[in-house]
C-alpha cells in the first residue's frame, strides 16, 4: 500500500503476531493550503488479514481523558479477532460514548487486506 500524509495522524497498523502499531511516519502539511506543498509517498507491504485504521484528529483530541486514544488503540488490538463490520461497530460506539466532549469532526475507516 502506497499512502501520503496531509496532515493528519498516522494510521493504525494490526498485523497478526505483531499487534498494533503506527504506519511509517512521513508527515506533510495540510492538504489545501499550500498550493507548492510536496507529500512524500510511504510505501508498506501488507500480509493478509492486515487490518489499517485512518482516523481524523478528532479521534485523538477526544474526551476530557487523556488517556482516550490510548484505551481506543487497547480496543482496536482487542477487538481486532473480530470481523471488520463488527469490530468498526464496536469502534464507533466507544467513540460515541466520548462524542458529547468532541470539539472536532471525528472519521473512522477500517481497511482489511
């Protein structure tokens, strides 16, 4: 998988045996803003079963706890057994349970190869 940064957070990588972790970090600036801005191109090699989660920065502003994104990654290992419907389902309500302190849009996408 061939991705640029604009912006926003790294996503979340689930590989079986190995758990979770950040994709390689190449960060660029806002898209939009810069007509001149250059993004650099990362490429990762992705196993069957590999699970990529992208989220907006509203994710990672979350609820008065600042631990929020640290429990949410805990629940994207744990859940990562499941289904990809299920466990998105699963997701988006701990998201909601914070939703009500969000001072920011918050994106979920789920991609499983």
């Amino acid at each position: 998988m061939t991705f640029a940064n604009a912006g926003h957070p790294f996503p979340l990588l689930f590989r079986k045996g190995v758990g979770v972790s950040p994709l390689p970090e190449e960060s660029g600036l806002n898209i939009g803003l810069f007509p001149e801005a250059a993004y650099a191109n990362r490429t990762v090699a992705l196993e069957p079963g590999d699970k990529i989660l992208f989220y907006t920065d509203g994710l990672s502003d979350l609820g008065e706890n600042e631990n929020f994104f640290n429990i949410f990654r805990n629940r994207f290992q744990e859940y990562s057994y499941m289904d990809s419907p299920k466990m998105l389902d699963r997701l988006t309500r701990l998201v909601l349970e914070q939703k009500g302190r969000a001072t920011d849009d918050i994106t979920l996408v789920l991609v499983e190869y």
